[in-house]
C-alpha cells in the first residue's frame, strides 16, 4: 500500500508542480517585451518573425528581408505565367545563420531552378 501511496503522491506533486509553472509563465512572460538582436518582432500568430524591410548584420554578416520578413528577394503578390512557389522550411542551418544570403538553400535552389526554366 505504501508504494501505491507514494506514486499517486508523485505523481500529484508533478502536475501541481507543471501548473504551477504554467501559471506564472502565463503571469510573467510577455513575449511582446523580448527582443532578439533587434531583427525579430513579436508577432500574435507566430510568437516571433523577422522584421519587414530589415537590413543589418546577424551573426557578423548582412541578413536583408523583403516587405514580408523572409530572408529572400522581393516576390510579387501576382505570379506570372509559368511561375511556381515553392515553401521551404527549416531550422537555423536552413536559413542560413551565419553565411551570405547568396549561399543559403533557398536562394541556390531558386539560381538553379531559374536557370534551367530558361531552356
């Protein structure tokens, strides 16, 4: 009987101790106080987002976004005849933390699919 006791103790112990955090989380954080190297703003949808129209430096090279807050080139709201749109996405290697935004995925993978839709 003293095992069962000391389990359902436990276990109690635990999801107190989970709402209790999620309480003052709740209470305490505000996200739309946070700032993270001033290239991300709070967003209601997406907790954080680049910033629209950034230019700057991230991780000592320059990081630019389009008027949608995505690291890539302007992209018309319109799409012309034979355009596809392709939706990448990934974690910080994906986006490219710390290179040139010429050699990160999206941007090679647009070079080539560019190139040889010209044919």
């Amino acid at each position: 009987m003293k095992v069962k006791t000391k389990i359902v103790t436990s276990f109690i112990s635990l999801v107190l101790f989970v709402v209790m955090v999620e309480a003052f989380t709740r209470i305490f954080y505000t996200p739309q106080k946070v700032t993270f190297n001033r290239i991300a703003e709070f967003d209601t949808d997406r907790m954080f987002r680049l910033k629209k129209n950034y230019r700057g430096t991230f991780a000592k090279k320059e990081l630019v976004t389009n008027s949608f807050g995505y690291r890539d080139a302007e992209i018309p709201v319109q799409k012309g005849p034979r355009t596809y749109r392709i939706l990448m996405i990934g974690d910080s290697v994906f986006f490219g933390h710390g290179v040139e935004a010429e050699y990160i995925v999206n941007w090679n993978s647009h070079q080539k699919m560019t190139f040889h839709n010209k044919f």
